[in-house]
C-alpha cells in the first residue's frame, strides 16, 4: 500500500510538474509577445545609435583630415607668397600661425562631431 501511494504521488507531481493550465498558457504567451516587441524595439533602437554613430565618426574624420588641412593652406594662400605650381613661400611666423588655424579647426571638429 505505501508503495502505491508512493508511485501515485509520484506520478502526481511528475504529471502535473510540465503542464501548465490553458489561462496560464495564455498569459504565458502573451508575455513572450511582449518580451519579443520589446527585444525588437531594442535591437532597431541599437541599429540607429550605430548608425549615428557611424555617420559622426566619419564626419569628425572628413572635418579633421579635409577640413583642417584646408584651413591651414588657405591661411597659407592668404597669407603667404605662391612661388610655383603648389609652393608658397612664407616667413616661419605664417606657417606657425596657419598650423595653429588647423590645430583650432581640429578642435573644432572635436567639439562637433565627438560623442557627447
């Protein structure tokens, strides 16, 4: 006798340990709806904040190579004397003075475009 009632409690707890009532099935299901909407919600959220990110990144690189290294030689055109084809002749105050012009536009750049 006690080892049926032992089997009979074991099967018990062993049929009902897997299954869930249909109410609870719902509920179930509805919460890993909402955890799904909230996983995809997420994941195209991170998407654009690479994207943004991606995008500032190049910017700040075009404004520090293209940007600042235009800044520099147009206070160089402005400034100095052309001497030939692409060269310029200048006293050592003007070349000091137009890297300082890149090194503040680079600055710039970094203000702008670093992350915040």
């Amino acid at each position: 006798m006690r080892c049926r009632t032992l089997l009979l409690t074991a099967a018990v707890v062993v049929g009902s340990s897997g299954c869930a009532t249909y109410w609870d099935h719902e509920s179930l299901q509805q919460r890993v709806t909402t955890l799904e909407g909230r996983v995809k919600k997420l994941e195209e959220e991170r998407k654009t904040v690479e994207k943004d990110d991606a995008e500032r990144r190049q910017k700040l690189e075009n404004c520090v190579t293209l940007e600042a290294d235009e800044e520099y030689w147009n206070y160089v055109r402005l400034n100095g004397k052309k001497i030939g084809e692409g060269k310029y002749s200048a006293s050592q105050y003007i070349w000091d003075q137009a890297r300082l012009h890149k090194m503040d536009k680079i600055e710039e750049c970094k203000l702008l475009y670093a992350r915040q």
